[in-house]
C-alpha cells in the first residue's frame, strides 16, 4: 500500500495541454491585470481593466485626435468614449480580440505611449460578461459584440453622424471575479491623474468634468495635506515634466509617471529624479550636504515620456527602460534637465533657496543628534533580528524579483493570541507578522529620536526595513491588526500615529492598510455567516431565523485559526489608510492624540453608542 502511495501520477503525452490565447487569460489572470480582488483596493483588476481601455484613448490624444473622453460606471458596466481617430474599421474585431494584434508595433501611428504589448483590451474583452467595441470613421460605424471574448455580433453602418472615435463598453465577468463593486473614489483619482499629465485633456467622468490648467503643479497640490515650506517648482521641458517642494514631516514622496502610466513603484526615471535633486543642490549650495538631509520631507512629481518603454511587468506600475529613446541615457537626461533648470530656479528666487538651506540644515542637525544612539539602536535590531520573537517572517518579500513579490505583507498585531492566530493560518511565503508587546508610545509631538530609544519601534522599523529610504520596504502591505474594542482602536491609533509622524511616505505610497476581522459569527445547524457590520449581522440574522446563535468576536485571538483563514485570504478586507489635502495630519493628530484630554471626552459622550440597546434590536428582529 505505501508503495502505491509513493507512485508518483503518471506523466505521459497526453498531460501535456495547449490552451488558447482567451483560455489562458482566464486561467491566469493575474498574469495580465495582477491581482483580481473585489474593488475595495486601488489596484484590484476591475481599476486596470478601466485603465488598459482609457490608455487608449488617451493614447489618441497624445497623437493630436481626440480632446475628450467620456467614462461612465453604472451597474458594473463600464463605457469609454473618445473621439480620436478611431479603430481602423476592416480591424476593429482583430484589433478588440487577437493577441498581439495591434497599430503600437514601431509604426509610426503612435510613439511614446503606454499600450505597446497588443495585450491590454484583448484582456478585458476575455475577462468580461459582456464586451462592446465600436468604431466611427468619417460617417461609417462598426460593431462588434463578445461574451467572455467569443463574439457574439457584427454590425457595420452608413451615413452615421456620430462624431469620430471609439466606444468601448464591458461588464467584468463574475465567473472569473466573484462579487465586485467599484469604488467611484478610486476610479476618479485614475482619471484626475490622466488630467495632470495631459493638459487640455477633459475627462467626464458619470458627467463630471476633469480638466487640469497647471499638470503636475495642480497633482502636488492636490496631494499635499500640509502646506508646503515654499511654493512647489514646477519646470518641464522635452518630454519632462516636475514638480518639487518640501513638508514639514519626514521621509520622501514622489509620483512618478511614464507617458501618463503612474508608476508607483517608481523605476529608472525616479531613481534619477532622486539623484539629480541631491547633486544639483549640492552644487548649488556648494556644500557636500547628505543627500537625505536634502531629500527627507520632499514632495516631488516627475513625468518622462519614453519611447518604447520597458516596465517589469504588464501592470506597468515600475519603469525598467534605461533609455529615454534609442542613444539617450535616462539617467543623463534627468540628470542633464535637473541640474540646469532647478540651478536656475533657485538663482531666480533666493527666498526658495534660503528657505530650502535651512530645511537641509534643520534634517542634517536633527540626524547628527541622533547618530549616536542610532548606531545603538541598529546593533540591537541587528542581534535581535537574529531571534527575533517578535517577527514571524515570510518567504518572499517586496524587494525579491518575484512574482509573488507584490502580494507580500506584514501583519501588526497586538499580543500572543491575536498573533498565535494569524500565524498558524498565514500563508508562509508571502505573510509575516510582528506581535506587538502591548499598546505602542503615544509618540505625537516627539522627534525621531524616539523610533530608536523605544525598543519596539525601532524592531519594527527594522523589520519593515523603511529607516533609509522606502525603496527597501520589505512588503508592499503593511497591515495593522488589532482587536475590535476600545483597546485595539486605542492602539490603531497609536501605530497610526507613528507612521503619520516618522513615516507618512508609508502611506502616501499606498501601503497601510486596517484589517477588517468580522465582528460577529451567525449561524445554526446549516449555515454560518460571518458579519463585519450591524446591517449584515442584521440580514444574517433573518435568514438563520430566531434560534440562530450569535457571537461577538471582541479579540482576534478569539477566532479559531481554521475561521482566520478566511479572512485573511484571497476574501480579505482591507481598508487602505490615505492621504489627501483634505487631511490636515498635525490638526488630527493633535486633537486625538494631543493632551486636550477634556476636549476628546466630549466628543466621545456626544458620540457614544451603547451595545446593549443594538444588540437587543437584534434579537427582536431575530424573534420576529
């Protein structure tokens, strides 16, 4: 019997398969949009199917055809409008539907755009329930119709007075995606960011115009949720585009974009966007600053426009060209523009410049009184690290040339049980967790110092490894994981409060998030449902009937590992922590964390909700 056991599966001729271009897609998606996920994140696949059809269009744009584009998310279904040149008639089903079929192949139709793989609207063709493309040139229209990319219909017109250009319109097939919603915020940053980077561009998003006047400039001040020390530089040029200013908090924020693609995990063009900032301002200065002096607290923006661009995958989200255009170094180009226009702004404005000194001074002052129980701190870190009980790490990290890199995240939790929990049902290879001791310092209004006096930060800055620069952030998921009572928001707040204050450019890059765990567990002899808020308990409830059974889960460790699976699988829920201009952190903080202790106590009793009068709603429901 062991020897049977042993035998391993035959392996012959006919174990060998060959799937189609659209069985592929379908199998594997993730190979060609990512991750699919449910709309609750930025970077789920229903948002790159939005933008893989929108990257078109705005390609059109690019090439001089086209000034508007329409977008409109209505019951799941997405349509996109240009009015550019539109798809060549006799091609449009070819063009919609067989891979590596396209007009982007080093012709001369389009130059320095994102679409150049033939792959982008083939995938969302394939992917969807329902797929329409139709194409408009000078009073001919055509029609096309698929259903998870087999085509269903073909109509072609005459004397139409439809103006020219492209309709592409589809459904996300639920069979490949499961249950999805669109988060309409999420859709309209995609579109403000088109805007910022192609001026006289008008997007009409469900009717809402987008158009921006200042590109980059208007990006910055968007995004910025203090004011700035100075006002941004704005400079562009040939195929360049940047804005740059400083803050008052610490670490470094950029976005970065490749012919309109944001690439937010930056690539060639950032990382010589941050050599050319610190060299041209030692010049300028002629004084040999450090270069994270000169960088911490920079907010900054760069475009490029790059002919045949090479990202490291068909996400696009990381430039690995090291060419401009065939001859042209990207490092020598960024290197080249920086250091003749941003010498010359400062020359032109000593205000700006003798504000900058003296930001540079203050960084360089602050990381010379720290030095010595830096270096302390990292010895520490360096011998706990070797047993280190607090981290439970995993295999694969952001910084690996993986594909499971970008699926790698790190779990903060509070205590023993919650992390006992986490880990005994984690997936090993791409989830780690770091147990917290109890509730972290309150470290509002302190320098940052403290990341390495207090023993527990500086662990988990050395696990996230973020004290040089966020380049060598080890997972792409930073997520924090704590009870769902007073104690575990208490310290919610305070690890929030931490990044907020020594390391914001964790959030502006995308990379904090709150695990959602179910607050309640509803179910009888056949079904069981898990909740996370009172309406859902409350749907739970009517469908189990009056003798279901109701538990609160107050504490994670309170979950069984085998239950924990679910919640922290692909079914995840994630609630991203972000950042806008709407978001005055220092206002915030001081007003939670701050000691206006009388002022916090009456917000809390004119905001208190008592559990008792809702659970005994519940019940009445249940009993009806």
């Amino acid at each position: 019997m062991s020897d049977l056991l042993n035998t391993p599966a035959s392996y012959g001729d006919d174990a060998i398969v060959t799937l189609t271009p659209r069985e592929h897609i379908r199998l594997r998606p993730g190979m060609y949009i990512g991750k699919l996920g449910d709309g609750s994140q930025p970077d789920d696949g229903i948002y790159v199917l939005i933008k893989e059809v929108v990257d078109n269009s705005v390609d059109e744009f690019i090439m001089g055809a086209g000034k508007q584009i329409e977008i409109t998310v209505v019951d799941n279904v997405v349509t996109v409008r240009d009015y550019g040149r539109g798809i060549p008639l006799k091609s449009l089903a070819a063009a919609v539907s067989e891979m590596n079929t396209g007009g982007k192949y080093g012709g001369t139709a389009f130059k320095k755009t994102v679409g150049l793989n033939g792959v982008g609207v083939k995938a969302v063709n394939m992917l969807s329930s329902e797929f329409t493309a139709r194409s408009v040139r000078d009073g001919e229209a055509r029609t096309v119709t698929f259903a998870q990319g087999i085509e269903q219909s073909d109509r072609w017109e005459s004397g139409v007075e439809e103006r020219n250009g492209t309709l592409i319109s589809f459904r996300v097939d639920e069979e490949v995606f499961g249950a999805y919603a669109y988060n309409m915020e999420y859709v309209e940053e995609m579109v403000k960011n088109y805007t910022y980077l192609n001026l006289g561009l008008t997007f009409k998003l469900n009717g809402q115009s987008y158009v921006s006047k200042n590109g980059l400039l208007d990006l910055l001040n968007e995004k910025m949720s203090d004011a700035p020390l100075y006002a941004p530089i704005h400079l562009s040029g040939d195929d360049i585009e940047v804005a740059i200013t400083h803050g008052s908090g610490y670490g470094e924020s950029y976005y970065s974009f490749v012919n309109g693609q944001y690439t937010s995990q930056g690539g060639t063009h950032q990382a010589a966007f941050r050599e050319a900032i610190a060299k041209t301002v030692k010049e300028f200065y002629h004084k040999d600053y450090d270069a994270s002096d000169i960088r911490t607290s920079i907010i900054a923006a760069i475009s490029v426009k790059v002919t045949d661009p090479v990202f490291e995958s068909q996400t696009k989200i990381k430039l690995g060209s090291k060419e401009i255009e065939p001859g042209v170094s990207m490092r020598n180009f960024v290197l080249d523009f920086i250091g003749k226009h941003l010498d010359d702004y400062l020359h032109k404005h000593a205000e700006t410049a003798q504000v900058l000194q003296k930001k540079i001074v203050e960084n360089e002052k602050e990381r010379k009184a720290i030095s010595g129980i830096q270096k302390k701190a990292r010895e520490t870190a360096k011998k706990v690290s070797l047993n280190n009980k607090k981290l439970r790490d995993c295999k694969i990290h952001l910084t690996d040339r993986n594909d499971l890199a970008e699926q790698s995240m790190i779990f903060i939790t509070e205590g023993n049980s919650a992390s006992g929990s986490i880990t005994t049902s984690r997936d090993v290879r791409t989830q780690a967790v770091f147990s917290l001791r109890g509730k972290p310092l309150n470290c509002f209004g302190l320098t940052k110092k403290v990341v390495y006096e207090n023993e527990e930060f500086n662990l988990l800055q050395a696990a996230l490894n973020i004290e040089e620069d966020m380049d060598n952030l080890r997972y792409n998921k930073v997520i924090i994981a704590t009870d769902a009572d007073v104690d575990g928001m208490h310290i919610r707040l305070l690890l929030m409060t931490f990044f907020l204050q020594f390391f914001p450019d964790v959030i502006r890059g995308g990379h904090l998030y709150i695990l959602q765990t179910p607050l309640f567990r509803v179910r009888n002899k056949r079904e069981t449902f898990y909740c996370y808020t009172d309406e859902e308990r409350q749907q739970a409830i009517r469908k189990c009937g009056a003798q279901a059974e109701i538990t609160r889960f107050k504490g994670l460790g309170e979950i069984s590992a085998d239950e924990f699976k679910e919640f922290i699988g692909e079914r995840m829920r994630l609630d991203k922590v972000r950042l806008t201009k709407d978001d005055p952190i220092h206002d915030m903080l001081e007003f939670y964390m701050g000691k206006n202790s009388p002022e916090r106590q009456g917000f809390i009793v004119d905001n208190l909700r008592i559990e008792e009068d809702i659970v005994e709603g519940d019940l009445q429901i249940g009993e009806a």
